[in-house]
C-alpha cells in the first residue's frame, strides 16, 4: 500500500478512541478495498507510526584519528597477523598487536610506526578491521575452483592413494615382519574424461614408488575381464606432490612412456587452496567406494589382498556403468566413445621393468667382480678394472653392464646376501634330521587317561613319599594399617561412621561394651564384627 493512503488512515483513526466501531469499519473498508487482511494493515500501520532512530553525522567515522591514519593502522595489524600465522592458523591477537606497536613500534612500508599508550583500544580496531575487509573472515579465503575436463579419453588421468577403512587384513600374502602388519592401502585413477575408475588394494609401509608403479602398469595393461576394457596409455597423470611423484624412479618412468606428469600447488605454498578439491574426481571415488563397498566388509572382511582385489573389481564393474556426471550414458560407454583415435598399448612387463632402472658409473674390481649393497657380482673377464655403467632396476633381480655402448648380463650374485624376492635354502644336515625325528617323536607322546594304571599308581606313591615342607605363617607388618587400627581412637572414629551418629549420644552401657570390645583387641575385622553382632541384637531386643 502506498505510504499516503497509510498515512491517511492513520490520521483517520486517530480521531476515534481505540476500541471504537468507526475505527473498524475504517479498518474493514480499507482491507475490502485493498483486498489485504487486518493483520497485514496493522502490520504496515505500525511501521508509519514507527519514529525513526536517528544517528550521529559522523556515525561510522573516527573522532579521534582520521581515517586515513586509523586504515593504516589497521592493514599494519592485519600484516602482523598474517606474519606471525603458523600452520595451525594461530596468530597473535589484537591486544599483543597493539601492544607491540605501544611498546617497541615496527619497520614497515610507512616508516617506523610506534603509537601513544591509549591511543587505541580492542574493540575499535576489531570493529575498523572488519569494516574495512582486513579480518581473517574475510581477507584469508580458499580462492575459487576452477572445473577443468579433458576433451578425450586416456588424456588425463587423476592419480591418489587412501588408507583403506578396512586398516589391513588377517592373512596378507607378503610383509616385512621387521615393520610389523603392513597398511592396506587403495590405489586409484581416474579418467578426467569419462569419470571410469579403475583401483587396486596393496598391503604397504608407506608411499612407495614401486607399489604405485605396478599399480599403475596393471592400470595401462589390458584386463583379462571381458566387461572392463579400460586401458591405455594416458597423455597426463594429475597428482599429489608426495614422495612417488618426487621420486627419481617414478619420473624417469613415466618420461619413458610419454606420461605428463602434473602435480597441483599444494597448501603450504599460499594457504589459499584445498589440496583434495585439486582432484576432485578422483577423491569423489574414494569416497564412493568407502561408503557403498568397504562398509559392507562388517558383514564378510576379505582374508587377503588378492580376495579384497576381486571384490573391489565386482563393485567397479558397477560403477563405472553408472551414468556419467554431465551425459546420458554410462561412464564406461563415455570412455568408448571419446577415445581419440586409439589407445597407446602398454609394453610388456620385462620392457616396463627396464624402464625402472637407474644408471651408475662403477669401476670393475681385477677379479672381474663388483660389490653392490653387500653382495658380490662377477662380470665377463673383459671388463676386469674397466669404468662401466650399472643398470639396477627396481623390479630386477640381476644386475645389468654396459660399457661402450654394449649391454653385459644379465649377473646374478655369487656371494653376500640374497637380494629380495630371491630365495636359497641349504640341504638338511645329519643334526637337523635327528632334531626333526625327535621333534616328531615328542608330539605323539602323551600320558594314558585312565586313573587306575600302574603309572598312576606310581605317581601317587611318589606324591605320598615327599613329605610336605614346613611352613610359618606370614607374619603381616601392616604398614598402613589396613588390619588394625592404629590407636582406640580412630576406632572409635570408625565405630562412631558406622552407627552415623557420636558416641557421646550413646547409652552409658553401650559405652562401656564399646571401651570393653576395644581393650581386647585393635584388629579391624574382630571390632568391627563384635560391634555389629551387639548393636544388632540391641535393635532386636527394643523391637520386641
């Protein structure tokens, strides 16, 4: 309604007195008019009559200092917070800020700033602070996300690993018992395009960069089920900036198969990104999978890694023919279809394994042999005292040469210690075969059951023989008298919580009996025993 017609009313009713019929049939007349309803017209009456607050001209503005001066103050304090951030998000407070601006003053863009004692007080500069956007609210903010996706298949891969909600399994197949039950970690990829997942289970110590190398080949090779055909090469893997993407391994790897490998900024550089928000797809699956297929392990937990794996690829299956996030088909059918051209076939794992070696310059020994983490390699005789190059790969269990341009190998060790995933076991000797027989021996043995055998009897003959040893008892010191009382009275003081009233109160015969009880003895259990059965069958007698 327009503020003149309410005015008009006002005014109107205002001649009549409050509970007058006038004012209501004005009131009435006013809503049949304008088709509102009386509570929406005394609504809107009252905000006319309502007096406006009125405020100072210079409300909002500094009267002490100008508010130019109080702006600089307030970005120096601002400065001083951010400064002094660690990586909790704690900092100083405003009160030590303008505190240490009172006291020693600091160096800035300004000069040398050092305020007068007083001239500023908490709550004005927390007040300036947000008024002018220099609060932690609204200065220090995530900056906003920007959505990418690839434009083909295998164009982009998101790669991340989890700890898996299952922690670890009852039998895994392989760990280092040094390092004790080992994590069971998830592995994953994404493809940026279509969203299909593909992951894997793997017990670990940690990140690793040869987990996530077999991880990723078992990843580009083909599958040898029929319903998952993802596969390929990807153009660009999209990662974290851990210890696998650092690794010198991992990169000369990937460098070999053609892999871009990115890594997001992570949040120590500016304290202004989310880290996870960076792989947003393939964190989206992780979360999918913790919350549709791990909670599911309550009601059957896998043995092993290799079970764990084949129910994690029944659950993918259905996954990725789910439907894509933006189109009307699956993921899996997405993927077919934005495959650009075809897809770069994986190598063989004896070429991938090649890939994972490091190469480093060795001088021959003049026996021909070079030793290498404690074990000792012969090489051809050729290379006897020779500056050569050593191809240790990562997935090796040989050791490769090269010398001018010419591969050797591949050597195995001829003495030290058995590198891993290599095995050697000695023949048994005359001493280890006597020990098993006997060891065999003492597991058939066993005493008869029956009671009424001589054996038994003999036993019980030698039992009746041996006389038994002479024995004291155990004479108690009660050092912190929990047998005996340490004096009468604190047993008066115990006797006196037990009634839960003074002795004083009590009949002189019963005062007596209690002074007789404890001139026989201070032991805790007898007083306290005597005193129950007297005091019981005193209760018994006055009940009759």
């Amino acid at each position: 309604m327009a503020p003149e017609v309410l005015l008009d009313l006002s005014s109107r009713m205002e001649l009549f007195p409050a509970r007058s019929d006038e004012r209501k049939n004005i009131v009435k007349s006013a809503c049949d008019l304008y088709g509102v309803s009386k509570s929406t017209l005394y609504r809107q009456l009252r905000s006319v009559n309502k007096p406006k607050p009125l405020k100072r001209t210079d409300s909002g503005k500094s009267r002490v200092i100008p508010i130019s001066e109080m702006e600089k103050y307030c970005e120096i304090i601002a400065a001083l917070k951010i400064r002094t951030t660690n990586k909790n998000g704690r900092h100083i407070s405003t009160n030590v800020a303008i505190d240490l601006l009172e006291s020693t003053g600091v160096d800035s863009e300004y000069g040398f700033i050092k305020l007068e004692k007083g001239k500023l007080s908490k709550t004005t500069v927390n007040r300036y602070l947000a008024q002018f956007g220099l609060d932690k609210r609204n200065l220090i903010k995530n900056s906003p996300a920007v959505r990418f996706q690839a434009r083909h298949s295998n164009e982009c891969w998101q790669f991340d690993l989890s700890p898996s909600d299952l922690k670890s399994v009852d039998e895994p197949l392989w760990y280092d018992e040094s390092k004790g039950l080992p994590i069971l970690m998830l592995y994953s990829v994404v493809d940026d395009r279509s969203g299909v997942c593909y992951q894997e289970y793997r017990n670990v110590h940690g990140e690793d960069a040869g987990n996530a190398l077999r991880f990723l080949f078992n990843a580009m090779s083909p599958k040898s089920d029929p319903d998952l055909p993802f596969q390929g090469i990807p153009h660009m893997i999209y990662m974290d900036n851990g210890p696998i993407a650092r690794s010198r391994v991992f990169q000369s790897v990937m460098k070999y198969l053609g892999i871009d490998v990115k890594i997001h900024m992570p949040d120590s550089k500016d304290k202004r990104r989310k880290t996870a928000r960076s792989k947003g797809k393939v964190e989206r699956a992780f979360r999918t999978v913790k919350e549709c297929h791990e909670v599911l392990y309550h009601l059957r937990e896998p043995k092993n890694e290799v079970e764990a794996n084949q129910m994690l690829s029944d659950y993918l299956k259905k996954y990725n023919d789910h439907q894509h996030r933006a189109e009307p088909h699956s993921r899996m059918e997405d993927w077919l279809q934005n495959i650009d051209g075809a897809v770069r076939q994986m190598c063989s794992w004896e070429r991938f394994s090649s890939f994972a070696r490091e190469p480093e310059k060795r001088k021959v020994g003049i026996d021909a042999r070079i030793p290498v983490d404690g074990s000792v390699y012969e090489v051809d005789p050729d290379l006897a005292g020779e500056q050569v190059v050593l191809w240790w790969g990562l997935f090796d269990d040989e050791l490769y040469v090269e010398h001018d341009g010419q591969r050797y190998g591949a050597y195995f060790p001829i003495s030290g210690p058995i590198p891993l995933y290599r095995y050697r076991k000695f023949k048994q000797t005359k001493t280890e075969k006597r020990l098993g027989k006997l060891e065999t021996l003492a597991k058939s043995l066993k005493l008869p059951d029956s009671e009424n055998d001589e054996n038994h009897q003999v036993i019980l003959s030698m039992k009746n023989v041996v006389e038994p040893v002479p024995t004291r008892e155990f004479d108690d010191p009660d050092p912190f008298n929990e047998k005996r009382f340490e004096n009468i009275l604190k047993a008066k003081l115990a006797i006196s919580k037990y009634l839960g009233k003074p002795l004083t109160i009590l009949a002189q015969g019963d005062r007596d009996m209690i002074d007789a009880i404890l001139s026989e003895s201070l032991d805790k259990e007898a007083v306290m025993k005597w005193i129950k059965e007297y005091f019981h069958n005193r209760s018994g007698e006055h009940a009759n």
